[in-house]
C-alpha cells in the first residue's frame, strides 16, 4: 500500500510542477506581401501552435509551425491576411519533457 501510494505521490507531483518561460518576442507588419493596398479590417484574431518533448528530447508531437499559427489565425475569421503580427515563444519545462508554443495575435483583413 505503502509503495502504490508513493507511485501515485509522483505521477501526481510530475503532472504538475511546472516552471514557464517567455522567449523572443517580434512584432511584423505583415507576413507575405500584401496583394492590394485595398483592404478592410474584418477584426483581431490570436492563435497558437505547440509541440510536445518527453523527455526534453523525444518529439511525440509534430513541431510548432509559426506559418501553422498564422493560418488558424487567419481561418478564424474567414480573411486573406494577417497583418500588424505580434508574437512571441512560449517554453514550457515539466519533469517529464517541454511543451513549445508559439503565440501569434494579429489584425485579420480582407480584400476589397
């Protein structure tokens, strides 16, 4: 009984200690080139993309794509573009692995 309560003591103590980190930050205008300099702003839209390392080493999840990020964004909205792009990296270092995510937030537009 002893031993299955210390196993339990460490899956939970390994669930949830956490310590976060915040890593470069970027601010852009726009991601591609704007195809018309007529456009309308349909709103602001925020999205993020991550990935997931056991062990700080094994990736078990696909990588977090900042172009992955832009889209989601984008599709929230139904625009053509995101422009005025913030952005920053966020880190994530459990005892079993790390989590990345990227954070995008932006203005989404629209071609008139």
């Amino acid at each position: 009984m002893r031993q299955l309560l210390s196993i339990i003591f460490c899956i939970i103590i390994s669930f949830t200690s956490c310590i976060t980190t915040r890593h470069v930050a970027g601010y852009e205008p726009y991601v591609r080139p704007l195809k018309s300099a007529e456009y309308e702003i349909i709103g602001e839209s925020e999205s993020f993309t991550s990935n997931f390392n056991l062990l700080w080493f094994i990736n078990v999840t696909p990588l977090a794509n900042f172009d992955r990020a832009i889209s989601d964004a984008i599709n929230q909205k139904n625009g053509d573009e995101m422009i005025d792009i913030t952005w920053w990296i966020e880190r994530q270092y459990w005892i079993i692995g790390t989590i990345n995510i990227i954070h995008i937030k932006g203005k989404i537009i629209k071609y008139k």
